[in-house]
C-alpha cells in the first residue's frame, strides 16, 4: 500500500494536524487517518505524522474509489478532504478539510480562466500572413484592449509584456 502523509492547515496556514492516506490501487479503496492538534499543545511534525501512521495501521476509515477514474494525487486527496469535512472528526480538522477544499476549487478556477489569447497583427509588408498569438493573464486583460503594432516580433512582445505586464508594445 503506498502512504501519503499531509499536514492540516487553519485559514492563517499554521498546522493543525496530520492526515495519512493509504493507497489500494487493486482494491480501488484509499485509507485514512489523522491527528490533530491540541490548542494547548506546540506543533510537532514527527509526533503527529507517527501518531497519524500509527492510527493508519490500526484503525483505518476506508474510502471506494470510482473505478475507471484517474487516480491522481489530487483526486484522491479531494475524496478524502470531501469525506473528512463530513464526518465527525475534531472540528479543527473539519476546519481544515473544508478549506483545504475551497482552495483547490479557488486554484482549479484561476487555472481555468486566467489566460487569454490575443492575436497579434503582423507587420503590415506581409498581409497575407496570418496573425501570430499571445497569451496573457486574464487579470491584467482589459475589456476593449487594442494593440497596434508596426513591425511585431512575438519574442519580442512576449518579453516587453512580462517586463511591464500593464502595457503592451
């Protein structure tokens, strides 16, 4: 079985507790356990990871896995935060559950929509070329944005964008 070890986190990003998760690829099923911490306690990486390992090895909460699914580290870290943040585990590790998954889902939206394609006219001597393309950042993309360009280079472009990301020459 391969183990994952990650670290639970609050919203300011301190760590909270340890989350082992087994793996089962013949059985399509993943495991996992965890520790958390006390308020009254000081972080210690090694302890929680072994009290989280050991806690695998003794009192797994299994998960099925769809078959036919790819089993990336992500999905499967999604599947065990989903069901972590629904059961009746500590609160300070629901806490951490729920925001470890709001921000997968805040990074899964910026990775959908922060790049825009821009089509760069090619210097005027050639017109039946057709234009060349560039991708910027969506938020650094206005509405109605124009760019005129007399003899265009797209390294060129490309390098004066990232140099000044506001103006495009």
């Amino acid at each position: 079985m391969l183990t994952r070890i990650m670290f639970l986190r609050d919203v300011k990003g301190q760590p909270v507790g340890c989350l082992a998760i087994g793996l089962d690829r013949k059985k399509h099923h993943a495991v996992y356990q965890l520790s958390v911490l006390n308020p009254a306690d000081r972080f210690n990486r090694k302890m929680a990871r072994h009290l989280a390992l050991g806690r695998l090895m003794e009192t797994p909460v299994s998960i099925p896995l769809q078959r036919g699914k790819d089993l990336t580290k992500h999905h499967i870290s999604n599947v065990v935060m989903s069901h972590l943040a629904k059961s009746k585990a500590p609160t300070r590790a629901v806490k951490a559950a729920k925001q470890w998954l709001r921000m997968a889902q805040q990074k899964i939206a910026q990775k959908s929509v922060s790049l825009v394609t821009v089509a760069v006219p090619v210097p005027v001597s050639t017109p039946d070329s057709a234009p060349e393309q560039l991708t910027i950042p969506l938020d650094t993309f206005a509405v109605g944005f124009t760019a005129t360009c007399d003899d265009v280079d797209l390294a060129q472009a490309k390098k004066a964008y990232h140099q000044s990301p506001d103006v495009l020459y």
